[in-house]
C-alpha cells in the first residue's frame, strides 16, 4: 500500500466540491450503514427531488445545509486498496478564504473544482495560487457538471486551455485535468462511458497513483515546543521532529532512531539555555536572521499598513514583527505585480519585515517548518495573515546592538531619579500639551531632569518628512517611541504630548519603550475639545478643508487600561496634575 495521501478540495463557490467528496465515500463504501440510511432520509427532504444528495455527508454545519455551501472545512478519513487517504473540503466563498488556506498549509495535493457551464472564475485563481503559497506543487483540475454541457468535449478542450495558461507562472510537479459529474458520478471512482473521449485515469484511480515529491531538506530539525522536567535528574527538550533523522529516547520508549513526523524527547549530554521556540539542528542548519522578505496572503477585515507591529509565529518560535513595507501585490489574474502602499482582504503581496529577535528561519521551498509563518494582531489577536519566506537578506539582521560602559542604571543614578516615560493620549484641545508643560514645572521644581516631546513640535523637526496618512501616523509614533527610549537610556524623564489615536500604536510604544512607559489618558469629550479649539483645526475638519482629522474624519481609540486617567472639564489645570502627581508617586519614588 501507498503512503498516506492529504488533499483537499477547493475552488469557487458550488462547483460541488462536497458532492464530489460525498459521491466518492459512497460509492467506495466507505459509510456506516447507519450513515448511508441517514443520507438518503436526510436527501428526501433535501432539494434535489429525493434523489441523494452527497454534500450532506461533508456539510455539517446547519447553516451549510440550509444555504447549500460549505462555510467550515470538513475532514474525512476513507482508504482504499491501494493507499489511505486524508481530505479537506474547504469553502468556496470569498469571506471564508482564511478557512480555505488552512487547509492548503495541510494538504499534498490540491483537488481543484470547476464548473464546465462557468469555466474558471476569480476564486478559482485565488484558490490555485493559495496552494501554490501553502507550497502544494501537485494540482488535480476536475472540470464538473460535464453533465450540464452535454459532455461537450469542445467546451472541456476551452477550460483545459485556461487551466495550463494559468499554472505556467506556478512551481507545479505534477497535473491532471480530469472530466467530472460529481452528481451523477461520472469519472469520480471508476471511468463513465458517457465520457467517451476522455481516455485518462477516473479521480480515484488517478489519486490512488499518484506520487508526492518528498520533502527537500533532509538535515534534522526540531523545533522546541516544551521543556520536559519530571524530577531534578532529567532534561528534555520536546518537540515533533521536522525533517531529518535522530538517535533519541522517543516518548517512554528507547529505540534506535526517530524520523521526520514523529513526536520525541531529547537530552543533551550538557546543560544549556532552550525554551520553547529553540530549534534544535544537525548538518547545515538554518539562516538565522532579522531581516526577510515574505509572500503574504491577508486575511484580515483592517487593511495591513506598513509600519505596524504584530506577532509573528514560526514554527514554535513567537517574537514581535513589522512589515517595513509592501514591495508589491500580485494580481489574482495574471500574477503580475501591482505598486500597493495597503493590503487588504485576500489579496496576496511580497513584503519586506523585520523582527525584534534573530530568529531561525529558511526559505519556504528549503524548509516548509522553518519558512511558512502566520501574523497575529497584538490588538485583537486574530490571525491577520499567513505566509512564506521568500528571501533571507543582510541589513538588519547583520547589524548588532553597540552596548556602552556607562549604562542607563548609572546615569539614573547619578541623576537621582527612575527614568520614564509620561505619555499623554488623547483628542486634539484635550489639554495634554498644557498639562505636559504644567507637570515638567512641577517635576522641575523636585529637582528632576525632564524632557517634553510634543507633537507640532517633533513634526516641525524630525518627522517634518511625515503627512498625516495613517501609515505616515504610525511612523510618526514609532520614531517617537525610539526617541523617548534613548532619552531614558539617559536618565531622563521624557513626557511625550501626542493624539497618538490607535491602541495598536501605543501598544507599540509600549513594547519599544518597556517598563517605563505611563500612559495617561486625558479623557475631555469631543464637544469640549471643539469649544477650545485655539487653533481652528476643528472648523476646518468640519468645513472639509483638513482630511483625517482625529474626532471628526479619522477615529479615536481610546485606552482600555491606561496607568493614569484625567478628567479636564470643569477643573483647573493645579488640580489636573496635582491628581497626576499623586498618581505618579509609586513610579518617582521607585528604587534603581
């Protein structure tokens, strides 16, 4: 018998994808007889007539069944004579991509639907190179519903002729064009007279010889998933190995060797510093770098803006990232590339990103563990993007952090004080200027060394090259995030008095700057930040003439969990940072 086979089944939206999967349970008798009788029952009421309908063995849900689509991925196990199998039915709609390319990162070979009447569609492309990214080179096209055009061979001879114009930009190892009735049966399981021109191998048949290229690296690899310590005696260094071959203790058991897939337990002969997200190697190795371009296929609901951090997971290695920029998108169509500075829902680009740690890393085609990632919103904490490594590049990733004898503990302590950072958040008029000025006085006054950072101030300066875009916004926080960083590495206490409108940004600020930044949330209600308005900035938002103006045109995210929070309306400005002051006194009277 054959290895174990995982596919799945993909393409537009009722191309019968689970009609086809469901035909071919069936008839390899592959169900329970309780299962085969809940089908036909369940087919009566159904809409076909009465006649079965072989979706409902794969639609679970009962939303599928009442829309006729499948929204989740439904996994069946079947085997036949020849090898066992795995398949993955993914949906066919646009809003279920994510769903869709999950199953792609688990699959071998990509089983993909079109409907004869419609030909290839926009999902179908998408689809297809979603494989390609997820890194499956084996393609299966079953062209369906021949029954609908009357087998009409000219019309198959249309679709094969797009199908090979379409996956010449792709890697593909191996592809079959294979003439289909899901409903009817024709060529899923053995070949169909009604197909007479066909002269190919029916689905099955050919899935049942098909053949999967192996995996290319073949040097050991392990990433570290848990620390194993049952007793002071022994260490272990857990994890599934990835490729490669080990002479280990694999789970209770003592054997001779462990290879690529199975779940083991290592212990070195010597003690060192391994956690989880370690990756332990033999032969090669891995690059190990900051600094990589990747192929990235968006899934969230918000664009993705260059400039913004979110967590990168790879393999079981977790760190902070950005994407530094888009170098461009990839047109579902014709694969061409496309200038983009966002990148929206389904839509794929290469992008440039950094990472806050060297990490180990390789090419996707090298090593699909080490190269294939996902982006996690630091926010929300949904998965927002998957992807693969394309390059690894020198610059960042070559550059090292220059540490000094005089350090920021000394300089703290010959200037006396805890370095901070006060950040002040909130509307345009809200008053954080003012009370930043208010409260250096009076920090002044107790013999500390401080800094304002101010928003007009800094963008008539060192961000005068910035606009007022929110990628250009969330640049414009980052530099001061550094800036302030540095400014403490000094001693200092810096106040910073920016809108700095988005929770993600300060989230950012924060992980730049660390335990020493405060946030204050100056809490004044729209109404009374446009009765202020000193500077007309309101009444120009409101009369159109400023575009993106935080309050009126562009949002405000206010701070859920905040340090310090101050409320201006009706209090004087002494009153206002005599409450700071006193809410700032566990953090100034800190020890070194």
């Amino acid at each position: 018998m054959k290895d174990l086979l995982k596919f799945l089944t993909c393409g537009s939206v009722d191309d019968g994808k689970s009609t086809l999967i469901g035909h071919m349970l069936y008839d390899t008798k592959q169900l329970y007889a309780d299962q085969k009788q809940a089908l036909e029952l369940d087919s009566k009421v159904g809409s076909r007539d009465g006649q079965i309908d072989y979706s409902l063995l794969l639609d679970g849900l009962m939303s599928e069944r009442e829309q006729g689509i499948t929204i989740d991925v439904a996994y069946r196990y079947f085997k036949t004579a020849e090898r066992s199998y795995i398949v993955a039915d993914a949906p066919g709609h646009e809003e279920y991509t994510r769903n869709m390319a999950v199953a792609a990162s688990f699959a071998q070979l990509a089983v993909i639907l079109i409907d004869a009447s419609k030909g290839v569609q926009i999902q179908t492309k998408r689809h297809t190179r979603i494989c390609s990214l997820m890194g499956i080179r084996d393609f299966v096209f079953a062209v369906n519903k021949m029954d609908m055009v009357r087998y009409d061979h000219k019309r198959f001879k249309e679709i094969t002729n797009t199908i090979q114009q379409m996956t010449r930009s792709f890697p593909v190892d191996s592809l079959a064009i294979i003439p289909v009735s899901a409903t009817v049966g024709d060529n899923i399981t053995t070949n169909s007279a009604r197909i007479s021109w066909y002269h190919g191998p029916s689905l099955l048949e050919y899935l049942d010889q098909a053949e999967i290229a192996e995996t290319i690296d073949q040097d050991f690899t392990m990433p570290v998933q848990r620390v194993c310590r049952p007793n002071l005696n022994f260490r272990g260094y857990q994890g599934q190995i990835e490729s490669g071959v080990i002479h280990i203790l694999c789970g209770f058991d003592h054997v001779d060797r462990a290879v690529s897939g199975q779940p083991v337990t290592l212990q070195l002969n010597r003690e060192i510093d391994i956690s989880r997200g370690c990756v332990l190697v033999m032969g090669k190795g891995h690059p190990i770098s900051k600094d990589f371009t990747c192929t990235l296929l968006w899934m969230d609901e918000t664009p993705m803006i260059p400039g913004i951090n979110y967590i990168l997971k790879l393999g079981t290695k977790m760190t902070n990232a950005t994407v530094m920029d888009i170098q461009h998108k990839i047109d579902i169509h014709t694969g061409s590339h496309i200038p983009a500075d966002k990148l929206y829902k389904n839509e794929i680009a290469e992008c440039s990103m950094v990472v806050s740690d060297k990490i180990i890393l390789d090419i996707f085609d090298a090593s699909h563990t080490m190269g294939e990632l996902i982006l996690i919103d630091q926010v929300t904490h949904r998965t927002c993007a998957c992807g693969t490594v394309k390059t690894t590049t020198a610059g960042y990733g070559d550059l090292f952090w220059q540490n000094f004898d005089i350090t920021r503990e000394t300089r703290s302590m010959n200037l006396g004080q805890k370095p901070l950072t006060i950040w002040f958040t909130g509307l345009s008029g809200s008053g954080k200027s003012t009370l930043a000025n208010a409260l250096e006085k009076r920090l002044y006054s107790m013999n500390k060394h401080t800094m304002v950072l101010d928003g007009d101030n800094i963008r008539l300066g060192l961000n005068r090259d910035l606009g007022f875009s929110e990628g250009d916004r969330i640049e414009n926080i980052r530099r001061i995030a550094q800036v302030a960083k540095l400014m403490n590495d000094a001693g200092l206490i810096v106040l910073t008095a920016f809108i700095s409108p988005y929770l993600r940004d300060r989230l950012s600020a924060r992980q730049i700057i660390g335990d020493s930044f405060i946030e204050v949330y100056v809490n004044t209600p729209l109404e009374e930040c446009e009765s202020r308005d000193t500077k007309n900035l309101y009444r120009k938002a409101r009369r159109g003439e400023i575009k993106d103006f935080t309050g009126i045109s562009s949002l405000y995210e206010a701070p859920q969990t905040a340090e310090i929070v101050v409320e201006t309306v009706g209090r004087s400005v002494e009153d206002s940072v005599n409450d700071i002051l006193e809410k700032l006194r566990p953090y100034l009277d800190h020890p070194f």
